[in-house]
C-alpha cells in the first residue's frame, strides 16, 4: 500500500464521433447497429491533486480556483452514505458515485483528496466531471494497489458516474489516457482503446459559443432513434452515427498520425456538415445551434483556422477549431475572449523521438577469463543472422543502426577502451586487406565505419554499479528519452521489426519510462529483477508496473509478484535488458547517488532502485517483445548462443 501519491487529470475534447459512444452500446439489443468509434484527446488543462490513504472519504480544496464556491467533502466509506450523496443533487454527487463502488466492491478504507489546482473549465464540455471521477478512481487504485488498468480505472470512473443523475457516455472518462488522443470503439458492453501517435504539433482551440443547450433534451431526442430506426430520420440517425463515422473516424486517425492539420481540418467541416444533415433533425430545437454556425461562419476566425465543429454533444454549448499555426491560435483565442467568450488553447505535441541509446561496457569480463584478457568481453565473436561473424558489440550496433539510432554512448573502463573501439570502428582497413574481401565484405565495411561515426563515450573510471556507470550519461542524454541496452546481450526478433524496434514503438505511446521484460520460470527468479503490475493491453504485451524488486525470494514472489493471466495461470517477469530512460530516470539516480543510496550487500548505486521510486511518483511500464534474448556474459550462456542464436 502506498501512503501518499501526486496525481494529475486532464480534462478530455472529443474530436470525432461525439454520441457514437451509447449509440454503439445499442448493439447488445439490435446486432446490425454499427459500432460506435471515438477520437478523444486529452487537453493541457485538468486537477492536479495531492492524494493519501484516511480512514474516510474526504475531497478538500487548496486551489486558489475553486475557493470561492467551495465547501469540502466528508463521508465514512459505508456504502449506504455514500449511495446516497451520488444520487442527491450535491455538488459531489460524482466522486461520492466512484468511492461507492470502490466501497461495493474492494475490501479498502478512505483516501482523501487535496485539489492544489485546477485548471479545467467546469461545464465548458471538456468532462470536468468525467476528470474528478477518473481522479477518484486512481487515486483508490494507486494507493491501495487494486492492480486496476489505466482501462479498468476508466471503466470504473464510468460505472461510478452511472450512479448519479448525470448519463453521460462513456467516451468522457478517456481523460483516463492522459494528454494524447486515443482511438475508442463501443462494440455493445466492450470498449476497446487505441493511442495514437503524433508525428506534427496541432494547435487546437476550444471555446464556449456564448449561448445555452439542453443536454438533457438532446440525449433523450437522439436515444428515441434506438435500438430500432422506425422513419428516415432515425434512420439517417444511424447511418451518420455509424457506418459514415466509422469512415470519418478512419480518416481522421490517419490524418492526426501524419499530422496533416489542412486535412483535419476540412474533415471537421465535413463531419459537422454531416451532424447537421443527418443527425440535428433529430432534435431539431437544441442542435439549430445559430451561435455555433455564426461562429463556423466567421471570416475572422475561418482566416485563422483550417476547420471546425461543435463539442461534445454539439448545440449551442462549445465550439473547437484547429488553428493554421501557434501564431493563429494564440490570434484566436484572444479574438474569442474580445468577443467576451471564454476561449483555451492546446496543443497535441509529438511524441519525443528516441534517437540516442547507451551501452555500459565497462567490466573487465572476468566470468570469461581468462579470454578478456586478450581481448574485451564484448567482442567476443558470434555468428550473426546474416552468416557473418561478428563481435558481439557489433550485433548490438548494427540493430541500433537500424532502428534509427543515429548517437550512441558507450560506458567504458578507461581510454585504452576508446582506443580498441577506434581502431575496430573509425580506423579503415588497409587496402591489400579490402581488396581480398568478397564484394559483399566490403560494402559491409562502409557500414562499420557508418557506425562509427555514432558513437561517443563515458569513462566509469570507478566501477559503483549499473546505475552509477548510466547516470554518467546524463549530459548525453541532455534532458532527451534515452534507449539503454547490456553490452552482452544480443536479441533475435520473430518479427520483421528488431526488438529495439518494437520497445521504440510503444515508447512513442507512452512516454513513460519502459523496461523490457519476459517470461521467467519460478524457479530462476532469485538471479533476476523480477517486475509486477497490471497488463494494459487484452495481448499481455504491455504492463503498468507496481512492483520492482531485486533477486527475490521464490516464496515472496509467489506471493506477491505474479501477474495473472488470461488463461488463469500466473506469470513471472524479469528484465530483458533493453530499457527507454526518460529524464526522469537520470534525475532519480543523482538524487540517489547524491544521498548515497547504494545497496545494501554490494554498496553500488543500481538501476533498479531509481526505476522503483518512480513506479508511485511517474509510473513505468514493462513490454514483451517478441523475441529472444541471448546472454554472452559467461561460458554456459555463450555457449547456449553459438548453438541457438
């Protein structure tokens, strides 16, 4: 159980395929109603909140935001107290839902809820409420470890919210994936979740139309449509909400990728002209909308933007629009604002490239002497996939080379090291030797010396550890994601995409700090690092990790690191010795050496203990690769390696 946790929220914009959600949860009654699909973003704006175990429910205020109008929030964690308040009018109506079925269904006490700022609009159809139930739901799961999903806590957020007077669908609680847009599909109960990855920043703006709506009414206009269509109007109801927005959703996630904001744009235009041909006939009082449309309409605005489109449950309530540039949003929303609407900004931001990694390959190798002492461990030979023969160091480079890696530090002993990799990776050979090479060689020696030209050093002039040789890397890193793999370890994928190749991938959904783990027998968890947690995913590839531990016992690890799977059985996970380091990582690990926080049985400062202070404070996450891993480090792996790799 952990004590006390920082937590953030963001507020939630549904970009494409507002209503789409509880249309798709028609399908458990009427099977030929077309899923429903989402693109939702999380925003800048959100509730930033201090959160700790208590022996009740409390939500307190120490924002200066909300001061005004608020009064805090105090139940016992009994069930019946806290049904109650969720089906009042109270202003906590939403968390006293979350913390009720929390009560209804986890055996755990109180937690109390100290909001330090917030920065969302509230009833501005950016979720506000989906965001304090999202925060209620993590705040109970994190702290008492309740091994819930980023997908279960939204799943609960939700299930919460369903116990108040609100009815609002179930694409509001995407805030649960943080500030990046994710792909949701509703298939009648099921929900399934797909984040996206940006390659170009998009500057959206959103604001209220300075009007009022009905939400109510819309939703009770547009549920009469379902489950079954009985006139043309219900029935263009279904198309728009289904098959034509499953193409706009296709569309627009393809064009969100690529970041082609000109696109997006007119396809916002296009999906707003559908919902007014197809869908606002429906109700035909609320979703007229004229101040919406005179914004849509304003040459002004259209001057500054490639698009646009109502929010949420469209009407006169908000209005976003995707600006030409950061210039034209900043344009825009003071326009908005002179114009005495409330206007806000956000940007959705690429995902930081990894395009760096580190290699340690400062020991001396002595589990493989008495050979290192004619040559360094790492190029001891294998034979590669290709049918050379190649140093080991080499493998490893040749896959960073590419993955796309174009910078790579190497962690060594001392400048006799620097020397052997600049003889071996700058230094040509000399042309009677070239020349007895077969064409093929030869075009491969270019590569080496290619390589060559990426690679920069570290000197651990000292030998305090893993984490101490990598923290040498900080200014290489220089505040950017870092790839971290074992100068003695070599992978074989069974995909077309390297190992690295798939970890740089799901990075890039993430942004979190990612170890790369696999499956390890019981029996051989005490040699390892052994990782637990919560699976993200339905194909148990990516894992939220909510324990890290060091070598532990068989016992202990029966008893609190395995990870359930689908099929019932229970695994167990080490590291596979390929790592992304976010700064964070580097920040944890001065503090660590700093504070001379070495480890107990060996006094080195290790990885492993930076990552598992940032489980609670950031989180990390584990991912299985789909590959094999093949140790060079001492004389039964080598030789496992020569026969099977």
């Amino acid at each position: 159980m952990t004590e006390k946790l920082s937590l953030f929220v963001p507020g939630r914009l549904c970009l494409f395929g507002e209503h789409s959600d509880w249309a798709g949860l028609q399908r458990v009654i009427n099977s030929n109603i077309v899923p429903g699909s989402s693109i939702v973003t999380g925003i800048e704006q959100g509730i930033y909140a201090d959160v700790e175990v208590s022996d009740n429910f409390i939500v307190h205020n120490k924002s200066d935001e909300l001061k005004k109008s608020w009064v805090d929030y105090e139940s016992t964690m009994q069930l019946s107290e806290l049904k109650k308040t969720a089906a009042s009018d109270n202003y906590f109506a939403y968390v006293a839902g979350v913390a009720s079925y929390i009560s209804e269904n986890y055996h755990v006490g109180g937690v109390k809820i100290t909001i330090t700022k917030m920065t969302l609009p509230v009833k501005s159809g950016l979720s506000s409420s989906a965001a304090i139930c999202v925060l209620v739901a993590r705040a109970f799961n994190r702290l008492y470890n309740l091994n819930m999903s980023t997908l279960g806590e939204m799943t609960v957020a939700f299930k919460g919210e369903q116990r108040t007077k609100s009815r609002c669908g179930r694409l509001d609680q995407a805030c649960a994936f943080g500030d990046n847009p994710v792909l949701m599909t509703f298939d009648g109960e099921d929900v399934e979740v797909e984040r996206l990855v940006v390659k170009e920043p998009l500057y959206w703006v959103f604001s209220d139309v300075g009007g009022e709506k009905d939400t109510i009414r819309i939703l009770s206009d547009l549920n009469r449509c379902y489950p079954f269509a009985q006139n043309d109007i219900e029935k263009n109801v279904h198309s728009a909400l289904g098959i034509e927005n499953q193409v706009i959703t296709a569309r627009a996630v393809e064009l969100i990728k690529t970041g082609d904001a000109p696109a997006i744009g007119r396809l916002m235009t296009e999906a707003q002209e559908l919902f007014d041909k197809k869908i606002a006939p429906a109700s035909p009082v609320e979703l007229k909308a004229p101040k919406l449309h005179a914004l849509l309409k304003d040459e002004t605005i259209k001057s500054l933007t490639y698009g646009g489109k109502g929010v949420g449950s469209q009407g006169d309530g908000s209005v976003q629009f995707i600006a030409k540039d950061a210039r034209c949003q900043k344009e825009l929303v003071e326009y908005l604002e002179s114009k005495g609407l409330s206007a806000y900004s956000f940007t959705i931001k690429p995902r930081r490239r990894v395009h760096k990694a580190i290699i340690p390959v400062a020991g001396f190798g002595t589990r493989l002497y008495p050979t290192t002492r004619a040559i360094k461990k790492e190029f001891i030979p294998v034979i590669d996939t290709d049918g050379l023969v190649k140093p080991v160091i080499l493998v490893i480079l040749e896959q960073l080379y590419n993955s796309g890696i174009d910078e790579i530090c190497l962690i060594v002993g001392g400048e006799e090291d620097i020397e052997a990799y600049t003889r071996f990776f700058q230094a040509p050979l000399l042309e009677d030797h070239l020349r007895k090479l077969p064409k093929k060689m030869q075009e491969y020696e270019n590569k080496i010396l290619e390589i060559g030209k990426l690679l920069t050093y570290r000197i651990q002039a000292e030998r305090k550890g893993f984490g101490h040789a990598v923290s040498l890397c900080k200014d290489f890193a220089n505040n950017e994601p870092v790839l971290l793999l074992l100068g003695d370890t070599i992978y074989r994928s069974n995909t077309s995409k390297s190992c690295s190749e798939q970890l740089l991938e799901v990075y890039e959904q993430l942004d979190r700090p990612i170890v790369s783990i696999h499956n390890t027998p019981i029996n051989q968890v005490v040699h390892y690092g052994i990782l637990t947690g919560t699976w993200e995913d339905k194909k148990e590839k990516v894992l939220r990790v909510t324990e890290f531990a060091e070598k532990p016992s068989v016992e202990y690890a029966e008893d609190f690191l395995g990870v359930p799977l689908r099929n019932g059985k229970k695994a167990y996970f080490s590291v596979f010795g390929q790592y992304i380091l976010t700064p964070e990582v580097f920040t944890q690990l001065d503090a660590n050496i700093l504070a001379n926080k070495a480890t107990e049985k060996n006094g080195e400062f290790g990885l492993t203990d930076a990552l598992a202070t940032l489980i609670d404070k950031d989180g990390i996450y584990g991912f299985v690769p789909d590959g094999e891993m093949f140790d060079t480090g001492n004389a039964e792996a080598y030789m496992n390696t020569m026969h099977h790799y």
